[in-house]
C-alpha cells in the first residue's frame, strides 16, 4: 500500500514539472539518480553487513 501512495506522489510530482521545461527535465533526473545512488548504496551496506554475519558464524 505505501508503495503505491509513493508511485502516485512521484507521478504527481512528474506532473508538475512538465511545465518547467528543461529545468523541471533537470530535477527530475536529479531525484531518479539520487533515489537509484541511494538504493545501491543501501544493497551494499546490507550486503557488507551480511557478509560480515556469516564470516562470523564460520
């Protein structure tokens, strides 16, 4: 359910930089990159956490 009220908010969000053109295209880049940079730092935190677990169960 919160994954559909934040795909909704991210397509309003969308709307509302179409007006603004080439600096709404800017930002909007902004957020999907920072959002994908984020997440991939994320999976590699939660991957070194893990791989530190199972060294330490061995």
């Amino acid at each position: 359910m919160f994954l559909l009220f934040l795909i909704l908010t991210a397509s309003i969000i969308g709307f509302l930089l179409i007006p603004l053109h080439v600096f709404g295209l800017a930002v909007g880049f902004g957020i999907i990159t920072g959002c994908l940079m984020r997440g991939l730092y994320l999976l590699h935190e939660i991957n070194h956490k893990l791989d530190n677990q199972n060294s330490e169960s061995q």
